[in-house]
C-alpha cells in the first residue's frame, strides 16, 4: 500500500503514468523495486510505473522472474527494474536498507547498466540517478 502523501506525488508526477519498460501510457501499476519481511521501503526511489503485463502478467511479467529483450540482450524484468531503484536511491539510503552491495553487483552487468540508463532516460528519470563516472 502506498502512503497517501506518496500517492498524491505519484499522481502529480507525468513520468509515473509511463510504463518505465515498454513506454506505454495505458494500465500502469506502481511496483516496489524491494520489500521484505512483509514491509515495504515506502520511498519514492523504490517506485516503479510499470504496465500491468510486465508487472502481473505475460512473459515478460516482473513477478514470474521473467525476462525482457534489451538491444539482443535477454535481461531479469526484476533486475531492471531493481537497478533502475537503485540508481535513484542516494548511498545513505541504500546503506539504511542494506542495500549498497546489491546496486555494486548489478552494476557490474553492463548490458544491465546500458539498458536502465536508456530506459530512464526516455522516461524522464535520467536526472535523479545516482551515477558517479
């Protein structure tokens, strides 16, 4: 469940009625990059618009671990959609989640790392990301 004072932002955001994958303006779900232990990281970072095929259904579906196709490259829907988080979160929040070490590792896919990077910056997010040169 996301907050009400999210959900306002959220609403008046543009970028979050885009499917951050696809780019598709039509039946867009939020997702949460990273949750557990039944408790959801209630950051706009975390946030991720999301058509509902690659959030809850299809092939491509971010829940049933599946894949999408990125420049000939088969890439985790979940993976993408967890870096670009990442990449928006600053080095003390990632360090409150405990989450440092998993954006290091995800870094380390360039495929990965070229596939957010384009991604976030058709959608409008290439300027709050997080990227030292």
């Amino acid at each position: 469940m996301i907050s009400a004072k999210n959900r306002k932002i959220l609403s008046d955001d543009p970028r979050y009625r885009c499917c951050f994958i696809s780019g598709k303006y039509s039946m867009i779900d939020i997702h949460h990059a990273f949750f557990g232990w039944g408790n959801k990281i209630e950051e706009l970072w975390n946030y991720v618009p999301l058509n509902i095929y690659y959030h809850k259904h299809s092939r491509q579906a971010v829940h049933d671990g599946n894949r999408i196709m990125f420049c000939g490259n088969e890439l985790k829907t979940r993976q993408v959609c967890e870096l670009f988080a990442l990449l928006r979160a600053s080095d003390d929040e990632l360090k409150e989640y405990k989450l440092l070490n998993k954006r290091k590792a995800l870094m380390q896919d360039e495929n990965l790392v070229d596939c957010v990077l384009t991604l976030a910056s058709r959608s409008g997010f290439y300027d709050e990301l997080n990227i030292k040169p």
